[in-house]
C-alpha cells in the first residue's frame, strides 16, 4: 500500500516561490528595474514626444480662445514632432497627426472669417448710399 503524498507547506502571501536557480527574479516593489526594463523581460515602452502634445494642445487652443489664428503654429509642431517620432522611434504619432490636422483646418477657419469680414465690409460700402447734410441743415443724397 502507498502512502499519499505530504502535502504542499503553507505559504503565507500568495504562495510566491522562488525561481529555479539561474533564472533572473524581479526586483521586489519599489526598487528599479536594472538597465532600463521591466522586471518580466518586457521591453520599457517608448517615451510619447512632448512636441506632439504640444502640437495638438495649441492647434485647439488656437481654435477655442483666438478663431484659429495661430492654429499654422500648432500644424509646424505636428510636422516636426512626425520628424522626431520617426527618427528616435517614439510614440505619439497619432497625436502629431491631430495637430496638423486640427491646427490647419482652425487657420483655415480663420482665413475664411477674415476673407468673410473683408466682403461684408466691401458689400456694406457699396450699399450704403452717399447721403450728407450741409451747413445749412439740407439733407441730400448723390
């Protein structure tokens, strides 16, 4: 007759047991990952480039507070920050993008509202008629 088999010791925590002998443990909470990685052999994620963030917070700043004016501004960003993205291989693509976007349809906005109040001011001097009044109080109209 066999006897069961003892069984496993009871361990408190979670029950965590030691990797078998050569492979790499992680670092316990709070301390570094050496070399720059995670401490499961993940690779760090890619850092987002700061002038895509820029790009997009003041293509719709532009929009929101001045009707697009410096909306070019914010577009320039974007192209640069797509540069730099594909260069050092960082993330925020997808944010560059929507600056570019968002940055040249807000001046564009404003291209249209300043052409808008050119011909309104054009259209209401044409339309008003050329009417005056003298020294002597006459009303008259050419």
């Amino acid at each position: 007759m066999t006897t069961p088999p003892d069984p496993p010791p009871y361990e408190p925590y979670g029950g965590q047991q030691q990797p078998p002998y050569g492979q790499q443990q992680p670092p316990p909470y709070g301390q570094p990952s050496p070399y720059g990685q995670s401490p499961y052999g993940y690779p760090a994620p890619r850092p987002t480039n700061g002038l895509a963030i820029a790009s997009l917070v003041v293509s719709v700043l532009s929009i929101v507070v001045c009707a697009g004016a410096p909306g070019f501004i914010g577009a320039i960003l974007g192209h640069v920050a797509r540069g730099q993205i594909r260069r050092e291989q960082q993330e925020g693509g997808g944010l560059a993008i929507a600056g570019v976007i968002v940055g040249w349809l807000g001046f564009a906005l404003f291209v249209g509202l300043v052409v808008l109040f050119i011909a309104l001011g054009v259209f209401v001097e044409n339309s008003v008629d050329s009417c005056s009044t003298d020294s002597s109080g006459t009303f008259s109209c050419e």
